[in-house]
C-alpha cells in the first residue's frame, strides 16, 4: 500500500537531496571503492531516497539515465517476486544494482559490490540525520555491528514518518567489508508501521 506523502514533505527531501551532485555517468569498474561509494550514495539518493512515497517513478530515473532492465542476475534480487531490476553500473558488470520490488507493497533498494562501506555508513547517517522539519520525524531504529567469518558487517535503520502518525518508511543500510550475498552494501526503503525502539 502506498502511503502519500504531502507536498511539504517531498519538498523538504527534495531539498536536501539537491545539494549532492549527480554523477553525470555510470560507476566505473576502475573507480576506487570511495569513488563507487560516491556514486552508489547519489544514486540511492535520487532513486529510493527522493521517491520513497511513489517508487514508480524509479523508472522514469533508471530510463533517463539508460540503465538496462533486467539484467542476468536479477532473479538473485527479486528472490521470486514481482519487480524490476535495473544494472546501473559500466557496462553491465553488475557493481551496482537498483531494484524495485511489488509485493506485499513495495521496496526499493540499491546493491553494490567493491565499495567502502564505512564511508556508506557515514554518508547514510549524515543524510538521515539531516532529514528534519517541521511536521517530520526521523527516528533511529537499529545500529549493529558484529562480526560473520572474516567479515564485518554494520546495520543501521532509521524510520521517516509524519508526527501523530504510526505509518511511514523504513530507511536501511546492510554494509559488509566482503561480499556477502555477492555484495558490500544494499539500502532498502519500505513502507512500514513505526519501529520500536
């Protein structure tokens, strides 16, 4: 189910959102992992992040910027669900992916391989963090951090919603300093009922 959000609320993200640069082309495979990271922020930005209260329009950005629908991996994304995903990075490599997924509502997320993950977790909560106004909460819902084999792996959440009301959108970030999954970093936004703390 989509939950609207009024025009405030889009402006105010939208207001935060332009003060990043867009990259104007895709991450490339000889980008260093902070330049990736870089790009996979920006991207998550203007995909998930800007459209969270109508995700259909993640297809308008994946076609404005020529990113290929349903590249060969994209079953490992939708895990048999209904959705589109989108390969946003050089040449189909896969180092960056966005997916949209319609079932049970609908959740957008952006994955991505060979990044810095540290510098993700801090450019997530800085833009989280920033995401104030009047009439808007942001709270934080998760912070782990723990150790899977050789990898470290970091969980934050946090929870956008309008004052007085217990519906709103999940915001995730899941890093690991390996692949995990086949991947270093994967945001997730959703509609949700509020988290508790």
């Amino acid at each position: 189910m989509r939950i609207p959000a009024p025009a405030w609320l889009r402006a105010c993200i939208m207001a935060l959102l332009v003060l990043f640069a867009w990259l104007p082309a895709h991450a490339q495979d000889s980008a260093s992992d902070a330049q990736r990271a870089s790009y996979v922020m920006q991207l998550f930005r203007e995909t998930c992040a800007a459209n969270f209260s109508d995700p259909g329009k993640n297809a308008e950005v994946a076609k404005k910027y020529g990113f290929p629908v349903s590249p060969a991996y994209a079953a490992e994304l939708l895990y048999g669900k209904p959705g589109k995903v989108w390969d946003a990075s050089a040449g189909g490599s896969g180092a960056v992916a966005l997916v949209l997924i319609e079932a049970g509502g609908w959740t957008c997320q952006v994955h991505a391989r060979n990044t810095d993950p540290e510098l993700l977790q801090r450019r997530f909560s800085t833009l989280m963090e920033n995401l104030k106004s009047p009439g808007m909460k942001v709270e934080k819902y998760d912070q782990r951090r723990g150790a899977q084999g050789a990898a470290v792996l970091e969980q934050a959440g946090y929870f956008l919603f309008q004052e007085g009301k217990e519906l709103g959108w999940s915001f995730g970030l899941t890093t690991s300093t390996t692949n995990v999954g086949g991947w270093h970093a994967s945001f997730t936004v959703a509609p949700t009922q509020r988290k508790e703390r």
